[in-house]
C-alpha cells in the first residue's frame, strides 16, 4: 500500500529540491481518477487522450488505483475491430457516504455509494426545537443502524442537509467546525461529535441547496445546466444551478428569497410571512373560523388541526377559500422567482417542498404569475415544474455533496495515495484538535451546580 | 389513530378517504373497461388473500378487468419475469408488491416507462420515486405497528430486562419501519430496558436465529419478532429450549391469534388491516386510471390487538368469525349459559 501523500496545503510551503514521487503521482492520479468517475474516459486510450499523459504514467497509475480499490479494470469493452479494450471503471462500491436531512418536522438518513447513488433510506418525524444534543444522538442511532445494516462498510464520508443556510466561505474543503447554522447550535459540536463518532469527514449545506443538488443530478434537472429551485415550507428558499454545478456565492448563503418584500394588497411583508406555510396554515384556520372554508370548519369541528396541509388537501378537494390562500401564496411566490429568472435565465423551475409537491393549485399560480412577469425570451422554453423526489431529493444531494467535496481535485490530492479520506492531513488535524478537547475538559474541576 | 410514520421518501401519510370513489367515478370507470393485472409476493398467506379479495372486490364494483394475478413466491426472478410478460401485454395498471429491494427496481421502472400506471403495495424499491416511477405505495403505518407492538410489550418487561428484537435481514421498507419503532419506543419510555437484535435471512433461518439469540442471551425476557409466521416458528424454538418468554409482533394470522387469546406467549399484536389495504389499492388504481391526482403514500393505522379484544379485531381484519380455537380459549364456546358470566 503506498504512503500517504505529503503533499502540503493550507499556507504549508512546498520543500525545495526534487519532489517526491508521491508528490508528483498525486495530480496525475487525481486526474485520472476523476476522468475515470465521470466516465469522461473509460479506456485506457481514452485516459492518455483527455490526461494527455503517456501510456506507460497511465498503466503505473491506474495500477495504483486498482491497488487502492478505487478502479476496476476487470470487464471488457465492445471490439471494434483488434482486440476488445478493457474498460476501467470507477469502484462506486469501494466506500459508502452516510447522509441525512434535518428539517422542521422530519429527519431523514441514508446510505450512498461513491456515485451518490441511494442504496437505503429512512425517514421519520421529528422536532427541530428539541435539543441539538437529542438531535445529534437520534442520528447516529439512526447512522449505527444503517451502518450494520450495510455489514458496516468503509465509511468515506457524512452529508448532512440542515434548515438553513451553511456560511463557511464556499471555500473549505470539509466542515472543520460545527457552524450556528439555527440558535443553539453553535453551543453543540454537532460536526466534532459525528467525526469522533464515524471518523469520516463532514459536509453541511443548507436543505435548499442539496435539493438543488439531488434534483440536478437524479431528478428533473438531470441533463440541464441552468435550474432554479424553490423551496416551499415553513421558509421559502432558492437554490441556483448554474453551469451544471451548484452556485454558492461568495459566503454560501444564495437563495435566501424569503426574506424579500412582498405587497398584497394593504399588507407588506417578507415572502416567507405573506407565503410560506405558516402563513398558509394562519389563512386556513381563519376562513375555518369565519366560516369561509365549509370543508376546514368541519375539520376542526371534528377537532382535527389545521395545518398548511391540510389547506392543501382542502384545496384540492375544491374548496373556494382554501384555493384563493393557495393561489395568492402561488401568485407572491411567482412575482419574485420571476424576478430571478429574469436574472439568471434558467431552463428549468422545480418547485419543491410537500405543498407545491402535494398541490396542483400553487403550482398553477405561480406559473401564471412566472410567465406573465418574464420576458419573452426567458419564458419561451422555461419549463416549471414540481419535484417528483421529494424529502429523497435532499438524501441524494447531500450524497452528490460529499462525493463532489471527497473527490474536488484540492480534497482529493492529498488523500488519494492512501486510498482513504481520512488519511488527508486537515482532517487528522481535526482529529487530534478533538481528541485533545476532551482531554482538556476532562482535565477541568467544574464548580458543583447550584 | 393518527399515522405516526412518514413514507419511504419522507411523504406525510394520506389517509384512504383521500382516494374515496364516489358513484360517477365508479360509472366513468366502468365505461372505460380498464384492465389491471396483480403481481403479489406470494398467494399462499391470509395477508395475501385478504388484501387481494379487497383489490379484486373493489376493482369489480367499478367494472374494471383483472386479467392475471401471479403468485412471485418471494422470489425476484420470477416477479422480474411477470412484470416483463405483463409489460408486453400493456394493461392500463399494474397493482404490485415489490419482492426484493435493487433487484427488482429496473422492472418496476420499466412498467411505468411504458405507459402502465403502477401502484405499489408494502414496499418500494430505492430509487424509484412517486409520479415518476409509480403512482402511488399503499402500506400499513409501520412504524405505529412497532410501536403498538413495543407498548404491548412493555407491562410485560420487569425493570432492567433484557428483550431480543427478531429483525428480517433484507431492505424492506415495512420491517425495517417496526424494527426501527420498536427499537425507538423502548429506547424512549424504557431506557432501563437492554435490546438485543438479532436478524434472519429468510423464514427457513428463523429457528436457528431464535436459538443463537436465546443461547446467547439466557437472561432474555421478552421478544419481538417483525411478523407472525416466524414469531410462531420463535414460540416453538423458544417452547423445545424450555424458555417461556412474552412475545409481540405484527399481524393477526390464526396460529398467532391462538397465541395471543391463551396470553401464551403473545402478550399483543398489532395488527394490519389488509382487506382494507387492498380496497385502498384499488381505489388509487382507479383514481389514477380516470387521471386524478393520488397521494405519494396511503397509509392504514393498525390495531392494537390483546387477548380482550382478539375475537372484535380478528373479525375487522378478516372479515371471518375467530378460530373455535380462539373462541374456547376465551370460554365464548363449549359454556352452558348458565356458566356465562355477563359483564
């Protein structure tokens, strides 16, 4: 097995004199890999035309590769008249990525392979506003029981998909810290507790973007370069695929539409107040009240709750006042992705969350009011639709999130000779800062509480 | 009672009404002369009668033909085989029960990619996805038969007992679900509790995985098993090891009713109702045939069965008198009158 790569990054100078040969190995088997991943090449003739390296550089790498688990060269191509070519594959299954989605009401977890393909997935109902800590320990029950599930593969990687926007810069190669993405988190090590549990780097990214990601590449967005996602819920958010890779901006906060200003009528307010779900649901248990909404007020006679979906279904049903809280949402919601589009020029609008999935009536709205603002030469061949993923689409993007981040040419350079990600110095690093922590506090006399 | 769980891809439950038929569906329907084949895992078991009787039922009172019904007997090859013949044959729908996990996914996704709405029952293979792949997956609620099942244990367990949960070793959206809940409840209201999880294959491996975990475990005090048919192979494993151990599990098969009315060793069961999923079933069938929106994920609650209330359910769910066996052993048969004694 060859030896961990030394290469240096973060500030670290290079050495003087002749590189090692790791060093020099490195970026060609980085290359190659990552040709080989995305089925750019698939033959050895390929490999040597797109990494215009020499056929014998590319044998000794690829021998390395095979060596590490991470290419098989086992099966054979189509003959196209000599000698059938052997085809080099990606070993998708040399690792697994365990992923997750925390929202509001839910939390999900899966298992992927190296592809980002979902090999397992599980959903039940939850609460945000319980603590981060009972949080943190439902899910790695949850991941344990995946784990052993799998008979408890080589664990590359964790993707989490949280409630809010994730700002580190754009730039950091895995979470090295646990950031306050929602009030209380900065007092949890969410991020340190998962590495210390699984010993796998972690990724976060907010719920808006890994549907951005899992719609791009499993569902409606698949072939597409240019897609906007909406976001429909409790928060409305937007996420942005631009050139066939998520865009992130300059602090990782793109999309937070829901904080734009809306006017309807004699009211003013954020999107998220004037359309999100909470304010589906305030409508709905008020047309129940006055009496506007026959099918809501039986519901509560009944002593059933009134929630956005609940609206939603009553709507669908055909009743009168649950359809205009759901257009108007729908109207609001449209006024200002068409602004965006305007913008951006996207080939494709998925609107997702479980309203604009469950309802035909917000969908219509906001495409109304999308086609109507735009220019003509943006709506022409604009395609608005809902997701058909739905809570999967976050799974499968969280997981397109950490293969994206395990094999980015700057993460992988520097574990690659190992054939493991946790061989990559940050994260021993980050390791050993942790291990060091708890001995620290365990070193520390606390005061008895009173 | 609410529906606790999500679906397989984190859908709200929908409740069967959504997808009532009113009578000018049911005429719509009969006017098109829809065909419809079933393609189940096996036809041999109660559950699979019951839920079929209540597909082909309904599909009868809206005039719709069923032209084939295959019995896959758990076995993916020949559900690959029935899919791809019933695919050439192009009904208007296929009613389904996927029988593995990955195995069986290309096929399903073949169907609907040719047009044939597809309606799942029980399980859904990863990565097909609803309104994509198929229209709709009926199930029980899951995860609240393996919380019933927990809470049913539960009176039974002394503090600090140890309880062996019997999974089923496969990618399966319903048993993963109970095993999940179960494991979830106790966690939560009896953290005293130790659980001890032990999975089987394949029903033929049931025994030897009951005696690894009873051998294992000697101290062992309750057991939940994730259906009756190995929960009654357990009570037999447990009964020649001379362990008598409570036990729960899901589904009200006869032998486990027996079980469960002589409180010996079923404590409770929670039972899914499947003539009612299979009427569900049809119903989505139908809905979607006529071009209305269905709901992601159906899901039925189920009940939560003792020896008190096993007769009542067992006739809910079966929609036949209980066994005499049942019966004579809550003394409701084989007592002169005059022995009876009146609440």
């Amino acid at each position: 097995m060859p030896t961990t790569a030394s290469v240096q990054t973060d500030g670290h100078p290079r050495r003087k004199g002749r590189p090692r040969v790791s060093e020099t190995a490195a970026p060609s088997l980085v290359d190659i890999l990552n040709l080989v991943r995305t089925e750019q090449a698939t033959t050895r003739q390929e490999i040597e035309r797109y990494s215009e390296l020499g056929r014998a550089v590319v044998a000794d790498r690829l021998g390395t590769l095979c060596e590490l688990g991470l290419v098989d060269e086992s099966e054979l191509g189509t003959a196209t008249g000599g000698r059938a070519p052997r085809l080099v594959r990606f070993s998708a299954d040399r690792g697994r990525i365990l992923v997750a989605t925390l929202d509001q009401t839910a939390l999900g977890v899966g298992i992927a392979d190296l592809a980002g393909s979902l090999l397992m997935e599980h959903h039940e109902a939850t609460e945000l506003t319980q603590p981060v800590s009972a949080l943190a320990e439902r899910l790695v029950t949850l991941f344990r029981w995946i784990l052993e599930r799998q008979s408890n593969p080589q664990l590359y990687g964790i993707s989490i998909s949280v409630p809010g926007a994730v700002s580190d810069g754009g730039e950091a190669l895995f979470q090295r810290a646990t950031p306050g993405v929602l009030p209380g988190w900065e007092s949890f090590p969410l991020v340190e507790t998962l590495v210390a549990a699984f010993n796998a780097p972690v990724w976060l990214r907010s719920s808006v973007e890994t549907m951005t990601m899992g719609e791009l590449h499993a569902g409606a967005g698949r072939n597409q370069r240019t897609m906007l996602l909406v976001k429909v819920g409790k928060r409305i958010g937007a996420g942005l695929a631009s050139d066939g890779t998520l865009f992130r901006g300059a602090q990782g906060t793109v999309g937070l539409i829901g904080s734009v200003p809306v006017t309807m009528g004699d009211r003013t307010g954020t999107l998220e107040a004037m359309a999100g779900s909470d304010h589906i649901a305030q409508d709905g248990r008020h047309a129940a009240e006055n009496g506007a909404s026959p099918v809501l007020a039986e519901l509560v006679r009944r002593g059933g709750d009134i929630t956005a979906l609940e609206v939603a279904q009553a709507a669908q049903m055909g009743d009168a006042a649950s359809i205009e809280i759901l257009s108007q949402s729908g109207r609001l919601i449209g006024q200002v992705v068409a602004t965006l589009a305007n913008m951006l020029n996207p080939a494709l609008i998925v609107l997702c969350g479980s309203i604009a999935q469950t309802n035909d009536i917000l969908l219509a709205s906001a495409r109304e009011a999308i086609y109507g603002a735009c220019h003509p030469l943006v709506s022409r061949d604009l395609q608005i639709i809902r997701s058909q993923m739905g809570s999967s689409s976050g799974l499968v993007g969280a997981a397109i999130v950490a293969t994206e981040g395990l094999f980015a040419a700057p993460m992988l350079r520097d574990w690659v000779m190992s054939g493991q990600p946790q061989a990559h110095p940050l994260f021993q690093q980050m390791k050993n800062e942790i291990a060091q922590r708890k001995v620290i506090e365990g070193d520390i006399v606390r005061p008895p509480d009173m | 009672m609410a529906i606790t769980g999500l679906g397989p891809h984190g859908e709200r439950a929908s409740a069967p009404e959504r997808v009532l038929l009113l009578p000018e569906d049911m005429e719509r329907a009969r006017a098109s002369g829809f065909r419809v084949a079933i393609v189940l895992h096996t036809l041999e078991s109660d559950w699979a009668k019951q839920q079929l009787s209540g597909i082909v039922g309904t599909l009868g009172n809206c005039g719709v033909a069923v032209i084939d019904v295959v019995d896959c007997a758990f076995n993916p090859e020949l559900q690959i085989e029935a899919l791809e013949r019933l695919t050439l044959e192009a009904p208007d729908a296929i009613i389904s029960l996927p029988v593995a996990n990955s195995k069986v996914a290309a096929p399903h996704t073949r169907v609907s990619a040719a047009g044939i709405k597809l309606v799942l029952l029980d399980n859904v293979p990863t990565g097909l996805l609803p309104g994509k792949d198929y229209i709709s997956l009926v199930s029980a609620d899951n995860f609240g038969l393996g919380k019933i099942a927990a809470e049913g244990l539960s009176p039974h367990l002394r503090e600090g007992a140890e309880v062996g949960v019997l999974g089923y070793d496969a990618d399966f959206f319903a048993t993963n679900e109970r095993e999940i809940a179960f494991v979830k409840w106790m966690q939560v209201n009896r953290p005293d509790v130790s659980l001890r999880v032990q999975r089987f294959p394949a029903l033929s491996a049931v025994a030897a995985t009951t005696r690894t975990l009873a051998e294992a475990h000697p101290e062992l005090a309750g057991l939940f098993v994730v259906w009756d048919t190995p929960a009654m192979t357990a009570a037999r494993v447990l009964e020649t090891m001379g362990r008598k151990i409570p036990m729960t599990t899901v589904d009200l098969g006869q032998e486990a009713a027996i079980g469960l009315a002589a409180n010996e060793p079923l404590m409770a069961i929670a039972a899914q109702q499947p003539f009612r999923q299979g009427e569900t079933a049809a119903s989505i069938t139908v809905t979607a045939l006529l071009g209305r929106l269905a709901p992601a994920w159906v899901a039925l609650p189920g009940l939560a069965v003792t020896a008190r209330n096993v007769v009542e359910c067992f006739q809910t769910v079966w929609r036949m008198p209980a066994p005499h066996e049942v019966l004579r052993k809550l003394s409701l048969v084989g007592l002169k009158r005059s022995d009876r004694h009146l609440p």
